[in-house]
C-alpha cells in the first residue's frame, strides 16, 4: 500500500509495490493514515507545529492510475465509498499543516493527477510518465470538485483546455512549459532528490504550520466548498 519514512524533518511517503496505485478505499486509507502520524508527529500545541515537508512519491511505472474503476462498477454503494474518501484524503492534504510534494515518478493519470495536485508542489521525471486526464476517452463527467482543484493549480485556459477537453498526455518538459508542474528530473531518483532538497528548503523557512495550512486553506476554499457540497452525484452521472 504505502510507507512512511522520516529523515529528519522530511517525511516521505511512498506508494509501494510495481502496480498502478489504483485509488480504491484501501489505498486512499493507507495514505490517510500516513498524514495523520505526520499531523500528530508536527503538532505541538494548537497554535504552533514544528517546521517539517512532506514528499509523496511511488514505486514503479505509475504513481496512480486513477480510481479503480473496476472495483467501484461493481455497485453503486462502492462508487460512492471512493468518491466520498478522496474527498476526505484532498481535504486532509490541503489541511496538513507542512508543505507538501509531489515527487511524480510514474503515470499520473485522472484521480491519481489530482492527488499529485492535492499538494503544494509537484515535481516530474522526464524520462518516462505523463499527466493524463482520461475522463473524456473512457467517456466520464469530472466532477466539479476535480475542475474547482484543475483550475486553481493549472493557471493557463489553454494548458486546463489541452488537459479536459484534448485529453493530451502530458510529459514533463511540455508541463513545465504550460505551468502545470515546477520542474521536470531525468529519473525517479532525482526527482525524489530534487524534492528532498526543496523541503529541507522549506523547512528552513521555519514557518508556523498551522499558520501555513490557514492560509492553503483559504487560498483553495473554492475546491474545499466543492468537496463539501459533492454528495457523489457527479460519480453517479459517471458511472
């Protein structure tokens, strides 16, 4: 499922195994495990946190391929078990009182993409993955809590365009030029390295976590809305 590692005041989680990461309730609660031992490891009193990154990163060709599907279509029950624990997993993300890094090491493809951008910063390997969103060739409705996220990390209309509505895969040269991640790596190791160097970075800042997680969560109250008001009809509509 996943490990959580600690190197001082970096924290790296890793999705574990050569799968594709498949988001189901199993994996999305083993993730969400992991965040609350990094919560209760930083939390010092409710007003201050120790300075502390963390990295999400994955083991093999993919770090997610998205829901999984074949597990949800079963029943609809199950449908909106996933649905309504990603909602809760990104909520926690954007709660967490560290920065947070995407180290993508693999496909990042639909729901796996919006993990990757569930954090603060998102870095790539070049030499094998893409960012995908496939809703549109395996004819799926994003739902809107998806859309409020892709618009508020992906600044450029045609780079969201070329995503949605082109369902373009995308490497990581062409996303950092279209400013959809900050920088691209020619391996999964250095971009695992590259994300270790820019949390020792942040965590030299020594910023007040719970101050950091306010104002992340103010900055992205659209998406948090979005996620409070799907009662998982938009899955519904998909599925």
């Amino acid at each position: 499922m996943c490990t959580l590692e600690r190197k001082g005041n970096i924290f790296i989680l890793t999705l574990t195994g050569p799968g594709e990461h498949r988001l189901n309730p199993t994996l999305i609660d083993s993730i969400q495990s992991a965040l609350t031992q990094v919560r209760a490891a930083v939390t010092t009193t409710s007003a201050s946190s120790s300075p502390a990154a963390l990295i999400t990163t994955a083991h093999g060709k993919f770090f997610s391929n998205g829901y999984d599907l074949s597990w949800a279509q079963s029943s609809q029950s199950r449908t909106y078990l996933m649905d309504a624990k990603l909602r809760s997993l990104v909520s926690d993300f954007i709660s967490l009182p560290v920065p947070t890094i995407a180290a993508v090491s693999g496909h990042a493809s639909a729901a796996g993409f919006i993990l990757a951008l569930s954090h603060d910063h998102l870095l790539m390997r070049r030499d094998r993955g893409f960012i995908y969103m496939s809703e549109l060739d395996i004819e799926l409705i994003l739902p809107a809590w998806f859309l409020a996220l892709i618009e508020s990390k992906v600044g450029s209309p045609r780079a969201r365009r070329d995503l949605l509505l082109r369902a373009d895969k995308v490497t990581a040269d062409v996303a950092v030029k279209k400013g959809i991640i900050d920088s691209a790596h020619d391996s999964a190791e250095e971009t695992v390295e590259a994300a270790v160097r820019l949390g020792e970075d942040l965590v030299g800042r020594k910023w007040n976590g719970h101050v950091y997680a306010q104002i992340r969560m103010d900055l992205l109250s659209e998406v948090l809305d979005e996620i409070r008001g799907d009662n998982g009809t938009s899955m519904r509509s998909k599925l």
